[in-house]
C-alpha cells in the first residue's frame, strides 16, 4: 500500500511536471509568432532577448475545478468544468495529452486510481480528451440524463412554492430533455398550481415556454402584490381591555366621541351638562335617571317608542 502511495505521488509530480512544460513551449511559439516581438524600425540587438522576454509565462486561469471522486452524479458536470478550463486558457492546453494529463490531475479515489492504470499502460484513451472522457463518463456515469429528466419532468408540481422557483427547476431539467418547445409548455403548465391556472384558465395561452413562463411569473408576482394589500386594509382587533370609544362626525364635520351625544329621546328636553355628568358618575340611566341600567336597556325608553 506504502509503494502504491508512492507511485501515485511520483505519477502527480510527473503530471505536472509536463503540463508545467507543455505551458512554456505554447508560451513560447505564441511569442515567437507575435510580431510585436520583433522591433522592424532598427537592426537587432546582438544580445538575445532573455528567455522570460521571449517566453512570458502566464498562470492558467479561470475556474476552480473541484476533484472529481467517481460520483456518477457529478461525472457530467467535472467533465463540463474542464472543458471551461480549456477555453479560459486555450495557450496552455494546446496538445490532447496535455488535457487528458489535466483531468487526471483533477481526479482522486477511485476516479484516479483508474485513470492512473490506463495513463501508465499508454492506454490509446489517454491520447485525446474526447476519448478520455467517454471512457470515463462509460465507466462511472451509468445513467441516461434524458430518460431521468424526462421522469422528472412529468412528476415536477409548483405545489407551494413561487411560480419563478418552478420555473427554474423546470428549465434545468428540460435542458438536458429532449422534448420540443410545444411539449415543454404543455408539461409546465401542468405542473403549476390551481391559482395560477385559474387566473391562465381566461386567456390564450401562448405556444412556447418561454412566453408562457412569462405570463405565469406575472400573474403569480401580481397575485402576491394583492395579497400583501389586503392585509395591509385588514382593521386591527382592539386588544382586551383595549377601549375605544365611537367617533362620529358632528353637523360641523368635528369628530365628537359618541359618550358626549345624547341619542334623541322622545318627550324629554336634552339633559344639561351638569345633569349629564352627576348621572354619569352615579350610574344613573340618561333617560329615566333610575339606577340599575343604562340607556341603551332602558325600559321606559323603550315602552314610549311602541
């Protein structure tokens, strides 16, 4: 296991000691190849420009590839990653052997302990990416992206979730389908919840997703706005113990607290405002002046109206 470790190490640094090589030579003919190199207005100069004039090294750049284990899940998505690396940085990756020595150094587990064995014995897989790549996507990718995506695509519902988090959800799955456009709308569709189809329900529904992705994420956004507006009308219940007293408007249009308005009585001439608040303080009835009730549940009030 010790010398297994060993030769594993040995095999990183040799990886990287030719993907480091690789580099400067494709440095090196792009510089030489540029004509801002070579000074035509003069004669050249009899010392020779230095080697780090002539060959300027640039560091790969671009993204951070996370190594790639044999998951059969993450497989497509490794492999999508390098391929950015070899666009970001089109100089330093030139040969097919240098990409293929680039994923490998990418990989660990099981993923790299395969790709050791085929590398070492020369195997003709390792002599271009594309090759590469489909034995690896055939060894530790089993599965069918378009038939799962599709499954999905039948089983994904909005359900509570906002029409614009299904809508992403829907299209990523539908990337990796193979349905038509009309198709795809009529799945999305489908999926989303009885509110949105009901207010779609009235209109006609354009032909393509997108479209009618668009229709479906502003219905759903104006559905929320009014909803937010309701309860924002919705009146606040007094708290208990809370008392607010009436207000209602006088002929002078001020505000007059319902406690200081005698209802119109029948017979009687208005109380005066002493009268008022004696019977107020003794719980006195502001109609009949006996004790024990009030107005609203006076009897002799209610004997004069029959």
């Amino acid at each position: 296991m010790q010398e297994l470790h060993a030769n594993q190490g040995r095999f990183q640094s040799s990886l990287e000691d030719m993907i480091s090589s690789l580099s400067h030579q494709a440095q090196g003919v792009v510089g030489a190849a540029d004509p801002e190199q070579t000074d035509a207005s003069g004669p050249p100069s009899r010392e020779g420009p230095t080697a780090e004039t002539r060959f300027p090294i640039h560091e790969p750049r671009g993204i951070q590839i996370e190594r790639y284990d044999g998951n059969p899940g993450t497989c497509r998505s490794f492999l999508t990653n390098c391929l950015l690396l070899f666009e970001l940085n089109p100089s330093c990756y030139v040969t097919e052997r240098a990409r293929v020595a680039s994923v490998i150094t990418h990989l660990t587990g099981r993923a790299r302990e395969w790709a050791t064995a085929e590398w070492t014995k020369q195997s003709p897989v390792c002599q271009s990416y594309a090759d590469f790549s489909s034995a690896l996507t055939r060894v530790f990718d089993h599965g069918t992206p378009g038939r799962k995506s599709s499954r999905a695509l039948l089983s994904l519902r909005q359900g509570k979730t906002r029409v614009l988090d299904y809508a992403i959800e829907f299209r990523t799955l539908a990337a990796e389908s193979r349905w038509n456009n009309h198709a795809l709308a009529d799945v999305f569709h489908h999926g989303l919840a009885d509110n949105i189809k009901d207010q779609l329900a009235p209109l006609d529904l354009p032909e393509d997703l997108d479209s009618l992705v668009d229709l479906a994420v502003r219905l759903d956004n104006r559905l929320m706005e009014r909803s937010k507006e309701r309860s924002s009308n919705v009146v606040r219940p007094p708290a208990q113990g809370e008392h607010h007293p009436e207000v209602t408007a006088s002929r002078g249009g001020a505000p007059v607290h319902a406690l200081s308005v005698e209802p119109m009585q029948v017979g009687h001439t208005p109380l005066s405002p002493g009268e008022r608040q004696r019977r107020f303080k003794e719980g006195s009835c502001f109609y009949c002046g006996q004790p024990g009730h009030i107005l609203a549940h006076c009897p002799a009030k209610d004997r004069a109206h029959q």
